[in-house]
C-alpha cells in the first residue's frame, strides 16, 4: 500500500515520479463519495479520500462524465452502487474508457519502474553518460533547446531501451 496514501507522511520518490507520471499522461479522475456527490479532478492523484470510488481516464472526458452524472442524480435518488453503475453505463454510451483508481495508480508505478530500470540499464552500460553529454551538445548549439522537449526524446529511447 502507498506510504501517501496511508497518510504515513512525506511521499517517496516513485510516488511523486507517479504523481508526474499521472499528469504528464492527461489521466484525469471523475469521483463519487460516499453520500453520492459527484465531482471530477483535472489531473488524477495518487491519493484518494476515504470513501471516495474514483474511476481514471482522459482528460476533459472526466469533466463531462462528472456532469452528465450529476443532472441524472438530480432527477433521481440513488445510492453510490447505483451511480457507479450509470458512470460506467454513460462512459461506455461516449467511448470513454474508465480505469478504477487503483488500477490507474498500480499502472503509473509500473510505469516509474519500467523508468527506472531502463536509466540503471543505460547507466550500467555507458549509455546514460552519452545521453547527458549528447543533451550538454544539444544545448551549447541551440540555447533554445529546453530540457523538457530533450526528455521527451530520452523517455522514447527508454521505451525502446
């Protein structure tokens, strides 16, 4: 279980790197608590409230998910089972593909892993000091060349790795 979401303090390292991970990716959160309330978070965390059934997916899907579910709660009364049940059905109608929360999380961890192993692979063979040396040319040529759009290239060379 998550060290943060246990709220046993100071995140670790892979939980902040998932925490990047989350937002670099565009995965937004559409929620229902426990007294039925719906809402929707622009970039999904990590961290989840205590009762709170969380469902993952693209960003901007979350905020209409969230709204259609909400003018349909308001002409009826329903329990959260019930509205988990119409989230999925209204996802399913719009070609939204929903993640549970914990799914999304296990996947961005992963993710941090995959990363992680790939960079001690490249350290280990020589391959990550070519990349540093190749990003300090790249940067003395172009002073515009920006440490975000170099990543971007490293993160494919690590998918390939």
């Amino acid at each position: 279980m998550l060290r943060l979401a246990m709220g046993m303090g100071k995140p670790t390292r892979n939980e902040l790197l998932a925490e990047y991970y989350l937002r670099a990716a565009g995965v937004a959160a559409a929620w229902i608590d426990a007294e039925g309330h719906v809402g929707a978070q622009d970039v999904a965390s990590i961290e989840n409230e205590p009762g709170r059934i969380v469902y993952c997916c693209e960003r901007g899907s979350h905020f209409v998910l969230a709204y259609r579910l909400y003018e349909w709660k308001k002409a009826v009364i329903v329990d959260p089972p019930a509205i988990v049940a119409k989230l999925e059905e209204l996802a399913d109608r719009g070609g939204v593909g929903l993640t549970p929360h914990a799914v999304a999380i296990d996947r961005a961890l992963a993710a941090v892993m995959t990363v992680n192993e790939a960079l001690e692979r490249m350290s280990a063979s020589g391959d990550l000091r070519d990349l540093n040396q190749a990003f300090k040319e790249a940067r003395k040529a172009d002073p515009n060349c920006n440490q975000r759009y170099f990543k971007n290239n490293v993160l494919n060379k690590l998918t390939a790795y």
